[in-house]
C-alpha cells in the first residue's frame, strides 16, 4: 500500500514510534563530531550574527547602558569566533569524512526500517480502517466545498438575470426618452 504524505503525517501522529528521524545538516554533524572531543560549541546562525550589529542608538531603546551592549557584542564576536575555529578544525581533521558518512548511513538505515514497517501487514492492518474513514471524511469536504462553490455561481448568475431584467425594462420604457428637455 502506497501512502500519501498527509497519511504518513497521520500515521505518525498517532504512533512516534514510526517517525522518520531528520537528515541531520553539516551544522549538526559538526557539533557531534566536537562532542567526542569534548568540545562543546553551539553552531551561529546569520540573525544571530548580525543582532548585537545594529545601531548603537537603536539598541540602546533596549538595554540602558552602554557597557552592556558592547559587552554583549564582545561575547556574541567571541562565540562566532569560536564556532568559525572549530568547525574548521572538525571539517579539517581526518576522521571527519568517515564520522560524516556513517551517520549519514545511520539516518537512512533507520529512516528505511521505519518505512519498512510502516509497510508492513501488521501497520497496515491496524490503520488501513482509520486511513479509511478519514479518507471518506476528506472526500465529505470537498462535496461540501464543490456544493457551496455552485451554490455561490448559481446566485451571482440568478441575481444578474434579475439585474438585467430591470435594465431590459428600463430601457423599453419610452417615457424616459420623452421628456421636453430631451427632445430639444
């Protein structure tokens, strides 16, 4: 049986146990990596980087005193710095690539047993009747979205028959054409 996202999506919610692990980024893998070392650093994001950068006078409506604000600048330069260093030492250092490829491996073996359980008879048993009412019940909204979308057209249409009627009426009528001020 073949599953479409929002029924994987489905699956997982109601079991965390068939959860696909996220493929994890060079950011993360670095962090790991400096873990076995005992190097405990937190990767910097760009928002990060450039928070403490902005105007002086803008960040001094957030904090009073102008020490503080250098100082955090200091301390936010010095962690970019210590992540620029180390993570140059982890991508640098030998055994990197092999630590890099085996947690790759890792996350998709792990990753393929949870799509071959969730293929298996006894996950598609257990949800096959729940996929199937909640199939049906996405199938009710869409005749219910259908039906009012032709019930909005019909009355848009019915109400410009009516408005044209009137106009049609309108201009048969010769009375208006009649007036004096009209004809001279």
């Amino acid at each position: 049986m073949v599953y479409t996202q929002s029924q994987i999506k489905f699956i997982q919610n109601k079991r965390p146990d068939l959860r696909f692990q996220r493929i994890p980024t060079l950011d993360d893998l670095i962090v790991d990596f400096l873990k076995k070392f005992d190097v405990i650093v937190k990767p910097i994001n760009e928002i990060e980087k450039n928070f403490y950068k902005v105007n002086q006078k803008d960040f001094n409506k957030f904090l009073l005193d102008e020490d503080l604000y250098y100082e955090r600048i200091e301390t936010k330069d010095r962690e970019i710095n210590d992540w620029k260093e180390w993570s140059r030492w982890a991508l640098d250092h030998s055994d990197f690539e092999k630590y890099r490829i085996s947690k790759i491996k890792e996350n998709q073996l792990f990753n393929k047993k949870i799509l071959e359980k969730l293929n298996s008879d006894e996950v598609k048993d257990e949800f096959k009747k729940i996929l199937k009412n909640n199939n049906n019940f996405q199938l009710n909204k869409v005749h219910i979205f259908l039906l009012i979308l032709f019930v909005f057209i019909f009355s848009i249409k019915f109400i410009s028959l009516i408005f044209s009627e009137k106009n049609i009426k309108f201009i048969k009528n010769d009375n208006q054409f009649k007036k004096s001020y009209i004809q001279k």
